[in-house]
C-alpha cells in the first residue's frame, strides 16, 4: 500500500508490498494481453474464408480500383498470391496462410525468388488480402511485410465511424506527417493482427501489441514502443477506461519495486542473510522514501554483503572475523575503475547502523532478531576521520563554486543572446512567405519551405544568404527559450532542480504589503527538507517566470495541465498545470530532471567553442544553488533570511554553502592593512617598482624546501626567510593556505602592496 503525504508529493512505504514483477519495463497498471477472439469476425465485405479464388480476385479489383487498367492489375496480383497459397494444405484461406509459413516471419515476396515484378504484385496482394480479413496473420508475419498504402486499405474496407474519428484526431497532431501516418497504421495493423474492430481494442491489447512489437524490435531503435501517439488519442476519445494510464508510457514505467525484488537483483548465495536483509529493509522502509531505500538497499546488499560473500564464501552470519573484515575495508576504499572512494562514510554509517539497531530490536523482540546479532566490526577509529573527510567534501564543493562564479555571467549573457537573437529571427522569417527573402540584424536570409508542408504547425526554417548556413528556427528557438528560461530560473531563485520541475502556474502568488505595494511570490513545493516556502521574486526572475506562462498561453490558450513523472520517486504526479513541460510521446508532460542537466550542459558544450575556460567545466543544477546563496549572504543578507529563502532547516547547512567568499573576513582585513599603511611613513606607502615585484615573486619560487630547490645546500637550514612558507601557494586576489596541523583551508586576503 502507498499513501501520499499531506504537504508533499513524495510517496512513503508501508510495509505491504505489491508482488514482484520482472523486467525493466513491466507494467504497473495495466498488462498487456491480446483480446479475446470476437464471436463475429469483422468482415465488411462478407465472409470470404472459403470463396473461390476468382469471386475474391472480383471483389479485389471493384474495391481497390477505380479503372479499368487498375482493375486488370489488381486482378494479375491477387491470382498470383491465391495461387500461391493454394499450394498449401488446408479448407480456409487462413488454414493455408498458416501452412505455408509466412508467420514465422519469411516475406511473401519470397516466393517469387529473383522476378522482382512477381515480387512487388504479391507484396501488393498481400497487403490487400489482410485489409480484407481474408487471412489473419500474426504481428510477426504481417510486419515482415511492406506496405506503404495499408492504412487507407483497411479503412476503406472497415468503414467503421470509430476508426474515422481516430484517424481524425491523429491528423490533428502537431507532428509531421510520417508520424501521424505511423499512428494510424500502428492502429491498422493492430486491429488486422488481432482480428476486431476498433471498439473491442482494449488497453491491455494496444499494450500487447506495443510490447511485442518492442520484442522483435519492429518500432524502430531498441528501446521504442509501437503505439505511443495513438495511446493518448484513444485515451482523450473515451475509448480507454478513465482508470487506464494517460500514457503509454505511463502503462509501460516499471514504478516502485518491492523490497524483495531489489534485494534479489543482486543474487545473493545465502538465503538466511536475504531473509535477513530483506526483513531490515522493510522495516526501516517505513519512514524512508523511495530513493532513499534504494540507495540504503545498494549499501547494504551490493555493496556490503555480496562483497562478503565473494571474500569468503562460507560466510553464514554476521559476526565477521577480522581477516574478512578488513580485505573488505580495502575493497571499500578502491572503486572498480581503480580510482580512490570518496565517499567511504555512506557504506560504513549504514553497516554500523544495521548492527546497532539489531542489538536495540533484540533487546524488545528478541525471537525475531536475538540470532542474528553480533560484535559490529565497525569501530570508532574506522569513523575517526568522518569530520575530516567531510571537510574535504565542503572543501570541494568550495573550489567547484570558485571556479564557476565567474562563469556564471558568461553563461547567463550567452542563453540570453542566444534565445533572443533566435526569436528576432524567426519574427522576421514568420512576416515573409515560403521563398522570400528578409533581414535580419543586418544579414540577409532566405526562408525555404520544409520536408513536410502537411505539418499541422510547419516548422519555420531559413537560410543565411551569406554563409548557405540552413537554420530550423522554430525548432532552436523553442530550445533556446527552454535553455533561458531553465538557466536564469535556477540563477535567481537557487531552487533545486527538481523544486524547478514542480513550479505550476499556481506557484505564482501575490502579497499585498501594508503600504499598498504588491509583491510577486513564488511558492515552491516540498521537496528535500519537506517543508513549502515562499521566495520574493525579484523583477528579473518575475520577467522569466512571465516570459513561461506568456509562450503557454501563446501557444496552447492557457497553461496545460498534465502529469509529470518523478524519477526519484518512480511515480506519476496529479495532473497540474506545470510551468516547463514539453510534448513527449504525443502528449504534453512535465519536463524530466534529466532534461534540465542536458540543456544546462548543452549550453557549457556551446561555450566551450568560443571559451576555452567552459572545455573541463560543467553546471550542474545545484553549482547555481550554491552561486546564488553565496551572492545573497555575502552582499549583506543575513544568513538566517537566506536559509529560509533556501529551504535550509538548519542555518549550518546555508553557511557551508556561503564559506566560499567571507566577505566579513576580506573586508575586516583590508581595513586593518588601511590602518597599518596610516601609521607607516607616507615615503615607504609606494608602488613597488617591476624589479621589486619580480624579485619579490622570485623570492617564493626559490622557497621550495622539499624538493631542495633553495640556492643552499640540500637538508641546511634556510636563510632567506624566518617564517615557514612550505605550505603556502599562490592564487590571485587572495592566498590559499593548505591544512596544515589545523587541517583547515583558509583564505587570506592578498594586500595590494608588498610586505
């Protein structure tokens, strides 16, 4: 059973688990099975399973063409493929087309070997008898087939309203007309395969074909499904139950796993220990979300005793002697690819956490857990250096910051340049017609017109007169205008990127303060901390916020509600009106997190052409997060306000964030050499000339006792300098000191002039 909490939309486990299901891909809501054979085949033409050769090869020719020369060709192409199967044993036409074993996918154009006209006629024939229910074949016997006219076939044969009224709505869509054709033949082909009418397909049964059409990879790339645009239509006809997923994607997503299938996937030898394991699991599950328990499962399972059991085999409990333990510790500290493990806190932390709370259960239900208790091998001195490491971490996370803050002006110009100088273009070009020339910024350019003129919304595409540069200008300025809009978002407001992904239109609020004036709001939805907040947004972020919700409106009338599908959490949301959505698989849905890492890193992939300080850097969604808490608290916020602002519930997490750039210290540091310099003689405050610099830069370069680069003898005391600078590098403004006894960084504000 699942629940949904009262402020958020993060789903809880409770300790009754749905049965385990195998595959990536296995369905959640629906699963997929063919529909039962109907009682009255549909057979609009009357039934034919055993009607001589020349009546069929009659209705052929009056219902396929129109002339007399088309009439005579039909004729020709239907003789041949009945005289084909005639050939085989049977009483029915469908008796014979089992017989001869097109079913198991060998083309019916292979019969007529090396004459290619005989081969096009039968393919012709072929396609024309399924239309007509003569034969039934399977999926994998019709689509070893080509037909590039069977849609319209089977349509003028069926005359069923239901169908019309589905390809109608197919034409609607705003896709080209390759994909529309597809979504109509998917529906043809599947209702040929299983032998019905459109009103007997069932979710299950387009599922069905859907799966098995991936099987034998019929839809295209491997991971493709058949049906995906013709799921939503049917589903906004009314045709499928309102229980029934949206999406076709929606029937495929695996969802949540239970506690004993993520256990299982690591194949564990001992059974004991699985029982055990899963047993824990699920009781800690109670108050853990669902990415919480499968990095907690990951921990425990793969990384902790399938270890255990590949160092000794024979290992039945958890009491581990100290040889095992430690080859483990050893394999801990290495990852596969031989590089060093930094975070080795999360495995340790989560086994010591796994004895400790069997020593506590055992003291309350000790016939559950008495026998499995055991000396934890964790000691206190294998965690002794957890503070250390940590500090190593936010050391990190420091320099990460330090080297993406001045960067961060240079992406925000580019997305906006970009985005803006795209739309100015696509302006232009939509006040033109196809083959007409316009100027743009100065350049001359030519729209042309587009593979598909059919397109309900034809893309708009233009050609730099100068260059020959070919443009698809409604495409890129629909993703620049997402690449901007996702950008500065994160910039002013340092949301997290899956508290961006939630925004809807009714995130946007207003407050009137007491002196009549009205404040823009934006509520963000629970997310990590699990408690709502509000941010005051600033004109620049109201601007982009409104730039959103204007292109909707635009575009669609108002903002779209749809659902959105958590990857953390594996589950599909209420329908909302969000604010970045997208069209996907023929439906309109909230945008993935993945989409946001790959626009922000497309944009640093762009840089890095024309900036050679974007070649090794990436944004993540978070670096802006980091950037604005330090902007904010080092202009003079106080560091309470920009923990509310960030959602951070203790006031210790916003200070990591903002340590990078103490502005206090710099500025405290400067005023003290200020007065420093006041007290000295007004002669000695000068600029040092080039030879004082240089001589003094020398002066640490020589500085290198370690590697005995000083001018003296190797292991003789320095006589250059009183005070130890081993340990002391150089960054400009300021100097970065490395940890020493302290085993701290610190950050020393550089004086202007010499010392």
């Amino acid at each position: 059973m699942r629940i949904k909490g009262p402020t958020t939309n993060r789903v809880r486990r409770h300790e009754a688990e749905e049965p385990a299901r195998s595959g990536v891909y296995a369905p959640t809501a629906i699963l997929p099975a063919p529909p039962p054979p109907p009682s009255r085949p549909p057979r609009s033409l009357g039934d034919l399973s055993t009607a001589p050769a020349e009546d069929i090869v009659s209705v052929t020719a009056d219902h396929f063409s129109q002339s007399e020369a088309l009439k005579r060709k039909q004729r020709g192409s239907m003789r041949a493929l009945l005289g084909h199967l005639s050939t085989f044993p049977g009483d029915t036409w469908q008796e014979r087309w089992e017989a001869s074993g097109h079913d198991g996918g060998r083309p019916v154009g292979d019969a007529a070997g090396d004459n290619r006209p005989l081969r096009t006629k039968l393919n012709c024939a072929t396609g024309q008898a399924f239309a007509l229910r003569l034969v039934r074949p399977t999926l994998l016997g019709f689509r070893c087939n080509r037909f590039f006219h069977y849609s319209p076939w089977f349509r003028g044969v069926a005359q069923d309203p239901l169908l019309e009224e589905f390809c109608r709505r197919a034409d609607l869509l705003p896709m080209s007309q390759a994909r529309r054709t597809r979504t109509k033949f998917d529906v043809c082909c599947a209702l040929t395969v299983f032998g019905i009418d459109l009103k007997d397909l069932t979710p299950e049964a387009l599922l069905h074909y859907a799966v098995e059409s991936r099987r034998h990879e019929l839809a295209g790339e491997k991971t493709s499904f058949a049906g995906t645009l013709a799921w939503p239509i049917l589903h906004e006809m009314g045709h499928f139950p309102a229980s029934a997923p949206r999406s076709l994607r929606g029937a495929v997503t695996r969802g949540q796993i239970s506690v004993e299938e993520a256990v299982d996937r690591h194949q564990l030898h001992n059974g004991e220990m699985r029982d055990l394991l899963v047993e824990y699991i699920r009781r800690r599950s109670a108050n853990l979300d669902d990415s919480t328990l499968r990095q907690l499962t990951n921990l425990l399972v793969r990384t902790f005793w399938r270890q255990i059991e590949k160092i000794n085999p024979g290992q039945k409990d958890l009491k581990l002697s100290e040889e095992t333990f430690t080859q483990w510790k050893e394999w801990l500290m290495v990852l596969p690819d031989v590089k060093p493990r930094l975070d080795v806190d999360g495995p340790l932390m989560a086994v010591r956490a796994l004895y400790l709370d069997l020593q506590s259960w055992a003291a309350a239900e000790p016939e559950r857990w008495a026998k499995w208790v055991a000396p934890c091998p964790i000691r206190d001195a294998d965690l002794r250096w957890f503070q250390v490491r940590r500090r190593r971490l936010q050391e990190r996370m420091a320099n990460r910051t330090r080297d993406r803050q001045p960067l961060l002006p240079i992406l925000s110009q580019y997305v906006n340049d970009r985005w803006h100088r795209l739309r100015t273009l696509l302006d232009a070009a939509l006040k033109v017609e196809i083959g007409e020339e316009f100027t743009a910024e100065g350049t001359a350019w030519l729209r042309v017109s587009t593979k598909d003129q059919r397109h309900n919304r034809p893309p708009v595409r233009a050609v730099n007169r100068a260059t020959g540069e070919l443009v698809h200008l409604s495409r890129d300025e629909g993703y620049a205008f997402w690449q901007w809009a996702i950008v500065e978002t994160l910039r002013l407001a340092g949301l997290r990127a899956e508290e961006l992904i939630e925004l809807t239109h009714l995130s946007v609020r207003q407050y009137q303060r007491p002196n009549g004036e009205v404040v823009a709001l934006l509520v963000v939805t629970p997310s990590k901390s699990d408690r709502e907040r509000i941010i005051p947004m600033s004109a620049e972020l109201f601007h982009v916020i409104a730039q959103v919700i204007r292109r909707h409106r635009n575009e669609h009338g108002t903002v779209p509600v749809c659902v959105r599908y958590d990857s953390h959490e594996r589950t599909w949301s209420e329908p909302l009106p969000y604010l970045f959505q997208n069209f996907h698989g023929g439906t309109q849905r909230g945008m993935a997190n993945i989409t946001v890492w790959r626009m922000i890193g497309r944009a640093c992939d762009d840089l890095a052409l024309t900036h050679p300080q974007f070649k090794d850097i990436r944004f993540a969604p978070h670096d802006f997060r980091r950037l604005f808490a330090t902007e904010l608290v080092n202009n003079g916020l106080p560091i309470h306000i920009g923990a509310a602002l960030l959602g951070h519930l203790d006031i210790r997490t916003t200070r990591g964030y903002v340590a990078v750039f103490d502005e206090d210290v710099i500025s405290n540091y400067h005023q003290f050499l200020a007065r420093r310099r006041a007290e000295r003689p007004k002669e000695e405050n000068r600029n040092p000339t080039p030879e004082e610099w240089t001589d003094f830069q020398e002066h640490f370069d020589k500085r290198r006792i370690e590697l005995g680069s000083c001018g003296r003898p190797y292991g003789t005391p320095c006589a250059h300098e009183h005070v130890p600078l081993t340990e002391l590098s150089w960054t400009f403004p300021g100097l970065v000191l490395k940890p020493t006894h302290s085993d701290r960084r610190d950050v020393v504000a550089a004086s202007g002039a010499p010392w």
